[in-house]
C-alpha cells in the first residue's frame, strides 16, 4: 500500500477509537470495516435506492452506520432518516461539515 492509504488507515482507526467508541460507550473497543464506504453525490443527481433499512441487505441488526459528510447538509442535500424506527416519518439531518451522525 501506498503513504497516503496507510496514513488514510491510521487517521480512520484513530476516529473510530477516540471518537466513534466514545461516542458508542465501547470502552473494549470495536470491530469495524477496513476500509470506509466513500458515497460522492453531485447537486442535481437523484437519489440512489430507496428509503430502506439495511438489514433487508443482509447487514446484521447490530451494525452501527456512522456517517460524515464532508459539506453541510440540509434539506434536499442529506440524508433522511426516521424519527423512530418504524414510524415512516422521514425527515433530512440537518449538519456542518465534520459533524457525524449514526
């Protein structure tokens, strides 16, 4: 592996220990994917998929999406999420760069 994907690896390592366990309460640490999902949507693209949850895609109940946009999102240019499990009222995360949800 290249310089700039090892220290990628060691940055993402870094937030998931220090920031995502913290957040979690996970004071044993965690088990997470290697390699993060890098989603990239232009201004005006559709939508991908439908609302959805992702166990109907074989992911396992307990598993936590983190996710980090990288520009402010609100509105149209987020992601929609329910208030609570199950009760289909879809609203948009409303966040500054930098800040992550789950």
């Amino acid at each position: 592996p290249n310089e700039q994907a090892e220290a990628f690896r060691r940055l993402y390592g870094l937030f998931v220990d220090e920031v995502v366990a913290k957040e979690l309460g996970c004071s044993n640490g965690l088990v997470y994917q290697r390699q993060p999902v890098l989603r990239c949507h232009t201004p005006g693209s559709k939508a991908l998929g439908h609302p959805h949850r992702d166990e109907l895609y074989n992911r396992q109940p307990w598993e936590v999406n983190i996710w980090l946009p990288l520009t402010p999102v609100y509105g149209n240019n987020s992601l929609w999420v329910e208030s609570e499990r199950g009760k289909e009222d879809m609203h948009p995360f409303e966040l500054e760069w930098g800040r992550a949800v789950h």
